[in-house]
C-alpha cells in the first residue's frame, strides 16, 4: 500500500490569534452602524422604532426649532467608545449637554413634565400621546436581525472571517 503524505498549509494557531480583532472589528462596526441609525433617525424625524416624531408645537418653533430634537444640534451628540482587545464592548453615550450639564436628550428620550415654576416651560410635555416622550437614543429597530441595516453589519463581519480564512489558509 503506497504511503500518503499529507501536508497542512492552514494554521488554525494564526486564525486563532485574528479572532479578537474579529470580534472587535465587529463590535466597532455595528457600533458605528447604530450610532448613524440613531443620527439619521433625527434627521428623518423617526424615533428609534420608525415612528414619525410629533410636529413641534408653536413655541418650539417661535424659539428657532425646525424639526424635532434638532433646534441647535446639541441633542444629536453622541460619544462613541470603541471596543478594544482587552474591553471587548461598544458604548455610545449621549454627549449633547445643556448649560447646567444636564444631558437634556435623556428628558426627551425618557419623557418628562416640567414641573419647576421657576422655568420658562413649567407644566410644558414633550408632545405626544402618554408617556410623553421621543425615544431618539438607543438601538434602532433598523439594527435588529432582519433589518437591511444589521443584516449589511452582518455581510461586513462575514466578510472579514472569510478574508481571515483565506489569508491563513
């Protein structure tokens, strides 16, 4: 019986070691594609589930606002922390601050009534129906399995395991 030599040009060591720039290339990747989901949401005037924003109302608009959320652009400021090899975690925060250092987004996305006599708006609502909030911040149901827009962070990730398979293969 002839003898079979069989010689090995895959390392399973060298893919090994690409994994965690992988998964961090991944996080960092859907990380960056919900923080724009989050960005064009406000542009488009949908909430993060795709509902339409309630109009503003009169004095909002007296005061400079043309669309929801957007009247002088601090609200969209996000802080993006990338994952890396040791924290393997992407974490984006509000950044949009008022004067005071109150994260004003948080107000809006989690609803509230004003209800200091002393302000300018006391008793005013974000509008709506009850709760009486515009949910802006968070995951957007476009980054949910199924959606174009996690299914194409997806490809990317795929991706960049079959070019990982390739170069050590």
């Amino acid at each position: 019986m002839p003898k079979t030599q069989m010689k090995s040009t895959f390392s399973f060591k060298k893919l090994a070691n690409k994994l965690d720039s992988i998964i961090v290339n991944d996080l960092n990747t859907v990380g960056n594609h919900i923080n724009k989901a989050i960005q064009d949401g406000i542009d488009s005037g949908k909430d993060i589930h795709g509902n339409n924003f309630v109009p503003l109302e009169p004095i909002t608009i007296e005061l400079g606002g043309k669309k929801p959320l957007d009247r002088t652009g601090n609200m969209r400021k996000t802080k993006k922390i990338p994952a890396t090899k040791s924290k393997k975690q992407f974490t984006i925060e509000m950044a949009g601050k008022s004067k005071k250092g109150r994260y004003y987004g948080a107000y809006h996305n989690t609803g509230f009534t004003q209800t200091n006599v002393k302000q300018w708006f006391y008793g005013a609502k974000v509008p709506g129906k009850p709760p009486y909030k515009r949910e802006w911040f968070g995951i957007p149901k476009s980054m949910f399995p199924g959606e174009t827009a996690y299914e194409k962070a997806i490809a990317e990730r795929s991706m960049r395991v079959r070019s990982a398979w390739k170069k050590h293969g």
